[in-house]
C-alpha cells in the first residue's frame, strides 16, 4: 500500500507539473509575433545562387512560394518598422531589426511568411526602401536581382 501511494504522489506531482507548464506557455505566448522562416530563406538564397552561376535566368515565385498569397513585399536593409507597418498596413510584428533584404507575403491584409535573404546578391530596380514584388525575378550573372 505505501508503494502504491508513493506512486500516485509522484504521478499526481508530474501531473500537476505538467500543467502548470502547459499554462505557463499558453499565458505568456505572443502569437502576434513570428519569425522568419528558414527553410525557405535558405532554398530561396540557392536557387538565386544557382541561377546567376549558370548565367542567369527567371525564378517564379508563384512557384516558388508555393503557398497562398496575393501581395508580396521586399523591404531593404535598415527599413524602419513604422514603414513596414505603414506599407502592411497593420502593425509589423516580425523580427526587430531589418539588417538583410526582406521578402514578405500577404495574404487578404495579414502576413503569411517572410524570410530574409542570406546571399550576396543586389536588389536592383525596384523602389526604396519598400517595393511590391513581381510574381517573377529575373536573376543575372553577378548575383543580381531585377524585377521580371
């Protein structure tokens, strides 16, 4: 019997652990703020990386992209965030600092995803320090990225 109650002392402690660690995740959580993602940031510098060795070419970024969004942003190094909150049109409540080019996605007025690019290459052509992105960027040799 003393080890039966032991048990359940012990199971009922974890229990009561794990629930006070579920509510302190659940209470202290910001879902307003998210970060850039990755995986995409990391495909999206090789394949403009790839393109401009190969001596250049189009990258799609409906196909690219490939989840739903009907506007998309790039936002250049040292933009402020009241001019990305401007431009959104809500409050932007992704990384602090802009300290690499941007690319965002809008989906009916909310964001989506965004990553920061991670390569060497120029942006060039398109409007500071915020530019709508075309569905299609034409990469050059040189690592250059122009609209398409």
């Amino acid at each position: 019997m003393t080890m039966g109650r032991g048990i359940a002392l012990v199971g009922g402690g974890l229990l009561l652990f794990l629930a006070l660690l579920a509510g302190l995740v659940y209470f202290t959580r910001d879902e307003d703020n998210f970060q850039s993602d990755n995986l995409l940031a990391e495909q999206f510098t090789l394949e403009v990386a790839r393109l401009s060795q190969e001596g250049g070419g189009e990258l799609s970024l409906r196909s690219f992209a490939n989840f739903p969004w009907d506007r998309g942003l790039l936002v250049l190094p040292d933009t402020p965030r009241e001019e990305i909150s401007r431009r959104l049109g809500q409050e932007w409540t992704g990384i602090d600092t802009v300290d690499r080019d941007l690319l965002i996605f809008v989906r009916r007025g909310e964001v989506v995803r965004f990553f920061d690019y991670r390569g060497l290459a120029r942006f060039e052509g398109f409007q500071r320090p915020i530019d709508d992105l075309p569905d299609v960027l034409r990469i050059e040799p040189g690592l250059v990225v122009r609209p398409g």
